[in-house]
C-alpha cells in the first residue's frame, strides 16, 4: 500500500491513503464540474430543443418522452398547488391580534390532507391532458414546429442548435 494515516471518526478508526484521497478529490472535482455543465446547459438551452437533442443523440424515444411529461408534468403540479393554497388562503380568516390555525398536530393532519388531495386533482388533470393529447393525434413521438439540423457551427460549438 501507500503512504497513509488514520482518521479518527467517532468510535470508527478509518485508514486514509494519499493514492484514495486523490482519487476521491478527482471524483468530487468531475461530479461537480458535470453539474455545472448541465445547470448552464439547461439554463441557456429551451427544453424543446434539450429533447430534440436527446432524440438526436440517439436516446430512447420513451426516456425522452418520459423527460418532456416530466418537465411539463412540473407545471401542472405547481398550478394545482398554487390554487390550492390560493382557496386555502380565501377560506381562512384570522382576527386582528390573535393567532390563526391550530396545533402543530392540527396543522399536520391539514397539510397532509391538502397534500393527498394535491396528488389526486394533479393526477385526475393529467389523465384529461393525456386524453386530449391522444385525441389531437400524439403517437409517443414529441415533434416541434422549427426544424433542427446539425450544421458545422454547431459541432464547433459557435451557435444554438435551433433554426
């Protein structure tokens, strides 16, 4: 082995080589340098044109489908909340200078309802998007209006991917 010491942690001794080390720090390094990477990417990059690029790059047609329910999914789920605590907020009522709402057991009880009944409006609200997008003809396939081409700018790196 290498050169090495121990690290002391609470009631577990845990022996440390400099060759382990570098190894852990140069993992560290690339993981946060991939995040990085994909945060600027979807920062600077429409998410229609992220699809287009998956199915480009030749990702299956489900992963990329799932990818765009998902993305759009996200939306759906933040207005239904939104309305929620918007009625929530329409209903309750608090007298100047006293405190509203219950305990912290009552309040509990009244977030896990809310968020029950979340998931079950969310869930009946994308079976009737999924309905009507099966009645407007989509056959798993996610297709856009501008049309991609790859060109030797773009491989270099100088343009968006977009037309």
């Amino acid at each position: 082995m290498g050169e090495g010491g121990v690290l002391h942690l609470p009631g577990i001794p845990w022996p440390v080589y400099e060759a382990g080390l570098w190894r852990f720090l140069s993992i560290v390094a690339r993981s946060y340098l991939s995040i990085q990477a994909a945060v600027l990417l979807s920062t600077t990059t429409p998410f229609p044109d992220l699809l287009w690029a998956m199915r480009a790059l030749k990702a299956p047609r489900l992963l990329v489908a799932i990818s765009g329910f998902l993305y759009r999914y996200l939306f759906v789920l933040a207005d239904e909340a939104r309305r929620m605590l918007q009625a929530r907020e329409a209903r309750s009522g608090a007298l100047e200078g006293h405190r509203s709402g219950g305990s912290v057991i009552w309040r509990a009880k009244v977030t896990g309802a809310m968020a029950g009944t979340l998931f079950l409006r969310a869930y009946e609200r994308s079976e009737r998007i999924w309905t009507a997008m099966v009645a407007r003809g989509y056959d798993g396939e996610m297709r856009t209006l501008s049309i991609h081409a790859l060109r030797a700018m773009d491989w270099a790196g100088g343009e968006s991917v977009g037309g």
